[in-house]
C-alpha cells in the first residue's frame, strides 16, 4: 500500500510538473501574443500614415494637372483668339476690295490701291501660315 501511495505521489508530481510547464507555455504564448499586438497596432498606423501620405500626394499631382490642363486650355483658346483676329482682318481686307470694286468703276490709281491692298494681304497670310507652320512644329 505505500508502494502504491509513493507511485501515486510520483504520477501527482509528474502531473503537476506536466501542468506547471503548460502554464509556462501558455505565459510564453501570451507574452508572444502581446508583443505582436504591439507590433500590429504599430504597423496599422504605419499603413495608415504612407496610405495619407499617399492621399497627400495624389490629391497634390490631381490639382497640378489641373492647374496645368487649364492653363493650356487658356493658352490654345488665346491662340485661337489670335487666329480668330486675323481672319477677321483678312475679311475686313476682303470687303473693302469688294465693297470698293462693287461702288464704283475702277480707275488706274484705285487699281493700283487694290493691288497695294491685295499685296499687303497677301503677305500677312504669309507670315500667318510661316507661324502656324512654326508653331505647329
């Protein structure tokens, strides 16, 4: 009988020194597990911070490409403000020639006014097409 009483106080210790190491373990696995909630909670507000960071920037490249399309839209529409004028001078050129040609009979030196007329015309649409090709280069 005591031979089975020293056996079942040696299979308790063993239990117990069985139980002691689980819970060891289990202090182990909860230290482990709080270190990588730190590390998480940390890396989630890394993320957060390059994710606003990033906002930052794309929200800055959006208004600079903003900024940059409308300023050439305003500079192509100034161009074709410019073109506008000529041909509206080009017109005008036109109908005076026409307007003096239709009113009355043409005399020499009228003759030679619209010839004087057509040439200066004639010269700034070279110059005009000399830009535009330029430009368009």
């Amino acid at each position: 009988m005591k031979d089975q009483l020293l056996e079942a106080s040696e299979m308790q210790g063993v239990i117990l020194n069985s139980q002691k190491e689980g819970l060891r373990i289990q202090n182990e696995l909860l230290d482990h597990g709080k270190e990588l909630g730190t590390v998480l909670k940390t890396s989630s507000e890394t993320v957060n911070n390059m994710v606003s960071d990033f906002k930052k920037v794309a929200i800055t490249l959006c208004a600079i490409t903003l900024f940059y399309t409308s300023y050439c839209y305003k500079d192509g529409q100034l161009e074709n403000q410019k073109a506008l004028r000529r041909i509206e001078q080009q017109l005008d050129v036109i109908e005076k020639i026409t307007t003096i040609s239709n009113s009355q009979p043409i005399r020499c030196s009228k003759r030679l006014a619209l010839k004087r007329i057509q040439a200066v015309s004639g010269k700034r649409e070279n110059v005009t097409h000399a830009k535009a090709a330029g430009q368009s280069l």
